[in-house]
C-alpha cells in the first residue's frame, strides 16, 4: 500500500466529507441548540448569581452532561449510515484506497465537525453567562478548561457512533439509547456503576483542571487514568469500525 | 497483490460462482469468462448482473466458486480499482457537490492531484459532453446529465476496464443514442475494455456483438450475438393481428410452413398466431394481407419481452 495515496485519500474523504457535515441539515441543528443554550445561559446569568461556579455548573450539566453525546450522536450515527443507504459510498468503496484508510477518512471529518459545533456551542453559552458578569482571566479559564474537555469528547464519542452507524442499520436508536438512558442515567447514578460511562472519564479529566462548581469536587477516577481510559476507548471502538467497515459488503 | 491463476488474458472469469441473500440467490454454479473489447451482459431484472459486477468491484463475497478480474481476486483487493472504472445502475452521485467536485473527489481518492488532475477533469467532462454542466450541482441535472457524470466518473483515472451498468436506463432514445456512441467510442479511441449491462437486447446489439444472456442467477447463452439470435428466431414466436377481414388472413396464414399455430381471441377481432420463422412471418406478411383484402389496426409480438426469450432459452 502506497503510504502517500493513502494520505491523499484520507485528506480527500476528510475535506469533502467535513464540508457535508459543516454545511448540511446539521448545521441547522447546530444553530438550534446553540441558540438553546444561549437562551438558558444567557438566562441564568441575568439572575443574581456566583459567577464562577454557577458558570462552570451550567456548562457541565448544559453542555458537557447533555449535548456533548447528543451532538455526537446527531453527526456520528449519519455520516457512514447515510452514504451506505443512498449508495454514494459506492464511489469510496470502488477507489484504490484500502476500507481502514476510508474509515479514518470519514472519522477525522466527524470529529472535526462535532469539535466546531461543540466548541461554537460551548463559546455561545459562556459568552452568553459571562458577559453579564465580566469576562476576567479566570472565566477565560473556566471556558478554554471545558473546551478542551469538548474536543476530547468530540474525539471518543466520534469513535463510538461511527462504529455502531457500521454495526446497526439504524444506529440511532442506539444512539438514543446511549446518549439519553446510558450517559444521562447510568452515568449519573451513585456508585461504581457511573464508571461504565465516557461522560466520567471527561469529567474526571475536568475536576483535575477546572477549579470552580460542582466539577472541581466530582468523586474522580484520576486524570492519568481517565486520559488512558478515553484514549484506549478511541483506539478500541476505531479498530473495531474499521474492521467492520473493512468486512461489510457493499449492496 | 492477490492472484488468481486461471483466465490469463481474459478481462473477468467466473467459475462455479455462487451469491445468495439470505434464501434470495443473486448468482447460482455461474461460469462466464469475458475477453478484452466490449461485452453485453443482458437479462431481465434479478438475473444477477449487478450481483455479478459487485463481485467484480469487490463489494460483495462469493458464497462459492471462484471469481478474477485481470487475474486478481477482487475481495479486499482495493488495488484492483486502480484498473476498473464503474457506473453504477442507481443514483450514487453526492447531490450537494457540483460536477466538478465530484470528479475532483473520485481523483483524489485514485491519487491525482493538480494540474494533471485538473487536465483530466476537463477531458473526461469533454468526452461526456458535460463541460457546460460542470460547475452546476448534480443534484439539479437530468436523468442523462446524471447518467453522463457517473460515467465521466468511472473513467477519470483512465480505468483498463468499464463496467456500466444499465447505463442507458431511464433515458430518452436522443441520449440513448449519444450514450450508445459513446461507450463505442470509449472502446474504439479509447482501448478501454467495456463490460456494459442491459435488459433490452437490441440495445446491447447496438453496442457490440459479444454477448452473456443471464437469467435467473446462470449464464444461458454466450458468444456472438447473431448466434444468439438464430437461437431465438427458432423459438416459436406468438404474435398478436388485430383489424378487419382477419379470419381471411388467419386462412391465407395457414397455408404458410412457418404457421404453427392461429387462434382467435375471446371477441373475434383479432389472431394470436404461432410462427416457427418470424422472420419469413414479417416478410411475407404484406403479401398475405393483400391477398386476404383485410385491414390490420394492431400488431405485436407477445414474446418481445426478454422474459419469454429467456424462458425459452432455459428451457430448450
């Protein structure tokens, strides 16, 4: 396998597939809930409150609680699904470019894509709350903090959805599923149980960075093995896609 | 590079093929070997041949048999595509790209890029005559526009090999005709090998005269189209007279060798008659009518449908 076609590829199915996610139907979404979250943000911050930690509480709970897996879900369960059952796929699968380099060329688009809308997100809703109560370097903190938290994010949940838009045929209710019952219930039980979800690992990561709310105190698993943890997810649920990409057939 | 030993010099060899979807076959104890030029693969829909091509690309796994293309297995063999360009029978074009993006892309994923690639989007959107549309998005052409850039798309990286699959289907008889030049041309000027599929016969003779008739998941007929045809003109052809003073012309048509058979329909105003030579049948007609001093309103052939063509092909 030629190494520099392979990198052709992936760049060609990373830049075209980025422009479809950026400037489809999805974008719409993107807009609605961030105009979402300014209207709650933005609410709450009109109110006579603690800045720093009922900020940094509304992002975890607003953002990176709710619609971090949400957006994932909304991108990852489409990009492949969508291409296999209008059939347009059928010109990546007929190129001379092996299916695992396919796969990490619709991967990185995707996670690129929920990052920019995370992040747009994530920008609305602090500027929103923060405005109202100064804009000082530990606010700035606050916002980089959850961000970077975002783009990590963006990178494991990206993984996960794209492999079960390869497994499921219709990979949404599994999405549902996930990001509704398992992150949003199990993840926020007492107990050890809470582990067996993405969302601890981020906010673990997050109570290691983020000095303010409820985040700063969260029962944490640790940041090197939290980071290990999220990093050996990525890598596991993309050989596990790409494998699976690379076994299905095309009909 | 995966080898396959057997078909050297042959474009595609299939041998004791089989595909099945669940308990529906798409290709049963298939056998075909496809020589370099133009070849018609013609049957009725779910004869198997997008399942044939598939297996060709790689997308799909045999069940059973063996299948090469150029001497190479197909299936997780993306190396292969570097030598086949596809065109497929469904809507595959990304609706929200233009044209010219689109083409750009398939390069891209063939590993061109600037100038050279740029050169080969112009000529191939020239040769398809689609260098007007280019910049429009394929989500607003017409049903041959579209049928025009799936070509162009197959064959931006100069692919050895074409497969079109029912590349004239839903056309218009103008764009039919274009189409048809074209994929002659793309053999004639262009050496590429051309595997293109039809359910219409007359369409493929149009193209070429190396045919693999498909029916039912088997080959049932392979070689040059006139001894196909021959084949066909012996099987007994019903055809439908309708018009006035007809019992005279059923009279007059019995006392002809290739009559087999005439019966009148329910209301009497028409014969369904039986012919061995439809040939002699369509000749010596006008003479017949003459004779019997009748007026004909309609006429058709029954059997003009491959169906029946191919029942009795397997059947025989």
């Amino acid at each position: 396998m030629n190494l520099k076609n392979a990198v052709n590829g992936i760049y060609a199915l990373t830049s075209h597939s980025l422009k479809g996610l950026l400037l489809s139907r999805k974008a719409v979404i993107t807009l609605i809930v961030l105009l979402f979250v300014v209207a709650v943000m933005g609410y709450a911050g009109a109110q006579d409150v603690d800045a720093l930690p009922d900020g940094a509480n509304l992002m975890d709970a607003l953002i990176l609680f709710f619609f971090m897996p949400v957006m994932a879900m909304i991108f990852g369960s489409s990009l492949i699904r969508d291409e296999i059952d209008n059939k347009s796929i059928t010109h990546v699968a007929t190129a001379p470019l092996d299916r695992v380099f396919a796969y990490i060329g619709y991967y990185l688009p995707l996670a690129l894509a929920v990052s920019v809308s995370m992040i747009a997100i994530t920008t609305a809703g602090f500027l929103s709350f923060f405005l109202q109560h100064g804009v000082n370097g530990a606010a700035l903190e606050v916002y980089s903090e959850f961000t970077a938290l975002v783009v990590i994010g963006s990178f494991v949940y990206s993984s996960l959805f794209l492999a079960t838009s390869v497994l499921f045929k219709k990979p949404v209710f599994f999405g549902l599923f996930y990001a509704f019952i398992w992150e949003g219930f199990i993840g926020s039980i007492p107990g050890a149980i809470q582990k067996a979800s993405i969302k601890h690992y981020l906010r673990s990561i997050g109570s290691e960075w983020i000095e303010h709310g409820d985040i700063s105190e969260f029962d944490a698993s640790g940041f090197g093995g939290s980071a290990a943890v999220l990093l050996g997810l990525t890598i596991f649920f993309l050989v596990f896609g790409a494998y699976l990409f690379r076994e299905k057939e095309i009909c | 590079m995966i080898e396959a030993e057997t078909g050297s010099g042959s474009v595609m060899v299939a041998e004791s093929l089989g595909k099945w979807y669940g308990e529906v076959i798409g290709l049963n104890n298939f056998n075909l070997e496809i020589k370099p030029g133009i070849t018609g693969v013609v049957g009725p829909n779910g004869s198997g041949k997008s399942t044939l091509f598939k297996l060709m690309l790689g997308l799909i796994k045999p069940n059973t048999g063996r299948i090469s293309v150029f001497g190479q297995v197909p299936w997780a063999n993306s190396q292969l595509h570097s030598e086949i360009g596809f065109c497929p029978d469904y809507e595959s074009l990304p609706s929200d790209s233009t044209g010219r993006e689109f083409l750009s892309l398939i390069g891209h994923l063939h590993a061109m890029e600037g100038t050279t690639l740029s050169k080969r989007i112009e000529e191939v959107a020239s040769l398809v005559e689609m260098s007007r549309a280019m910049d429009r998005k394929t989500g607003g052409y017409s049903k041959g526009m579209k049928q025009r850039m799936k070509i162009a798309g197959a064959l931006v990286h100069d692919p050895q090999l074409l497969i079109l699959d029912e590349p004239l289907s839903g056309t218009d008889p103008i764009v039919r005709k274009e189409l048809i030049d074209l994929t002659k041309r793309l053999n004639k000027e262009h050496n590429h090998d051309v595997i293109v599929s039809s359910h219409v016969l007359f369409e493929i003779e149009r193209m070429t005269h190396d045919v693999a008739l498909m029916y039912k998941g088997r080959t049932v007929a392979t070689g040059d189209i006139s001894e196909i045809r021959t084949l066909i003109d012996k099987h007994p052809h019903n055809i439908v007279i309708e018009g006035h003073g007809i019992a005279a012309l059923a009279k007059a048509l019995l006392d002809e060798d290739y009559t087999v058979s005439v019966a009148f329909n329910e209301d009497r105003s028409g014969i369904t008659v039986q012919v061995s030579k439809p040939e002699d049948f369509f000749n010596g007609l006008p003479a017949l009518i003459g004779e019997a001093n009748c007026s004909v309103s309609s006429m058709y052939s029954q059997d003009d449908n491959l169906e029946a063509i191919f029942k009795y092909l397997v059947g025989r």
